[in-house]
C-alpha cells in the first residue's frame, strides 16, 4: 500500500488506526550559536509517522539525525516549525506537561544505552513507571519487559555487570515500560558487535510484530535500515529523500 492511499483511508475511515498519523513534523529547523556565527543545523523537515510504522532515519555523520531524533522525542526545542504528537503540538507545551507527554507516549533508546549505573537490571527498567500514573506493579512489569527482552536471568544484574547487548536490551525494556506509542532510538545497534547488533534488531522487529508499536531508529547500518518500511535520509538538514523500502522513491 503506497502512501497516497494510506492517506485516503486515513481521511475516509479515521476508525481504521493502523493509519492514524501519530507524529507529524512540520517544517522543522535548528540553529545553534557557534563562536560568532550561528550554524544551521535542521533546514526545514516535514514528515509523518503512521501508527505502527517503523521508518529508519539515515544519512552521514554530522546530518542532523541525533539534533532531529532529539527534538521530535521532546528532548529539545527546534528553532522554528512544530512537531504534533497524536495532534498535538509539543513544541510549545510547558516543561511539566511535556514531561508527562514523554513519560506516557514516548519511548527513547540512545546508543550508549544511558542505564543508572548504580541500580540493577530491573530497578532500570522500573524507574519510568515511579514517573507518572501507571497501571500495575513496577516490579511485576519489570520482571515480564525482561523477559521479553530474554533478561530473566540478569534482573539484579548492573549495568557494569551486563554486556553491551544485554544493556541495550535492558534499555529496550526501559523505553517500552509505560507502554509508550512510539519508540525512537538513537543508533540503537551503533555500540553493538555484528552478532548482538542483529539480536537486537531482530528484537526489535518482533517487538514491533507484537505490540504494534511506532518504531523510529536512527542508523548507519544499512541492515538496520533495511529492516524498515521506510527510510528518511537526511544530508546536510534537510530531507534527500524518502524510499519505501523495496527502492522506490517517494520524494
Ligand atoms: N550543541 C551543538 N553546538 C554546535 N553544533 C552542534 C551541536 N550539536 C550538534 N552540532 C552539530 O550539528 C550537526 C548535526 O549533529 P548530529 O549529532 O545531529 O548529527 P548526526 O547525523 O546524528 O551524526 P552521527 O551520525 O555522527 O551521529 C553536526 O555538524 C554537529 O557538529
Ligand atoms: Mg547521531
């Protein structure tokens, strides 16, 4: 199904919620004080996410992958341009509601997987949930994300006492805790050997075949982008080009 239709359906069947649009990004664009000048980073990016999509953003180092990943996750502000999430726009909201916005509808992956050094596997993966409402025990979703993650023997595991797969795994289980709509990663493989970098990719496509969850990943592998629907390549800010997995080029 190419995109022309996903939208039609989208406007004449708004009941149909595998395509409802969950993030649309307006015409983004970041610009950051560099000694006397100021450099631009972000040129004016426009995309949507559909729900359950899984869209890979690639491009060369220094693009602007990690400044756009940061933004549409509300992490940071863009210069001009908005980013609605479920329609709504978090570009202007207040820090507080922002936080609760992220806490419930987004989960964030980063490739040095960024776990608190001093708590165990599962502490890490319960820390989200002690944010916000939240239905449930922490301990008792901890323990079932583990072991989605195939984690049940490392619960009281440090991070330091963990392998670079087993704690991107464990990060994995963090950002999917709160049940959030759309997971974003950062380089989620980057850090990762051949073997572990496919394991979990490979956990992530069955995470995404499970749950049906939005899945935003920004890459250099070629394997990992692969593995999307879509790929959105960013050069130098701004958007090079769309392609449907498969070859075909949107734009
Ligand atoms: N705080 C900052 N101040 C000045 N320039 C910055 C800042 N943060 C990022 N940049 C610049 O913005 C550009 C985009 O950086 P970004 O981290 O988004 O790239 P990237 O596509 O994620 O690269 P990589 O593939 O290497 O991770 C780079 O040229 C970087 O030097
Ligand atoms: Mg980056």
């Amino acid at each position: 199904m190419d995109d022309t239709t996903t939208i039609q359906n989208a406007s004449a069947s708004p009941s149909i919620h595998e395509h409802k649009i969950v993030m649309d990004v307006r015409n983004i664009t970041k610009s950051l004080p560099l000694g006397r000048e100021r450099i631009d980073i972000l040129k004016g990016i426009s995309f949507q996410i559909f729900n359950g999509d899984f869209v890979s953003i690639v491009g060369p180092s220094g693009s602007g992958k990690s400044t756009l990943l940061g933004i549409i996750a509300g992490l940071d502000n863009p210069s001009s341009g908005q980013v609605l999430i479920d329609g709504v726009d978090i570009t202007t909201m207040t820090e507080g509601k922002l936080a609760t916005v992220r806490n419930s509808k987004i989960g964030m992956v980063f490739q040095a997987y960024n776990l608190i050094p001093t708590l165990t596997a599962q502490e890490n993966v319960e820390v989200p949930l002690y944010v916000g409402k939240h239905p449930g025990s922490p301990s008792t979703r901890a323990k079932e994300l583990l072991g989605l993650v195939g984690l049940s023997h490392r619960l009281t595991h440090r991070p330091s006492q963990l392998s670079g797969g087993e704690q991107q795994r464990v990060a994995i289980a963090r950002a999917l805790s709160t049940d959030p709509a759309i997971v974003i990663a950062d380089e989620p493989t980057g850090n990762l050997d051949a073997k572990n970098g496919e394991n979990v990719l490979q956990l992530i496509a069955d995470l995404r075949s499970q749950t049906g969850k939005t899945f935003i990943i920004a890459t250099h592998d070629p394997v990992v982008a692969s593995h999307a629907d879509r790929a959105i390549r960013i050069v130098d800010g701004l958007i090079a080009a769309i392609d449907e997995i498969g070859g075909r080029i949107t734009q």
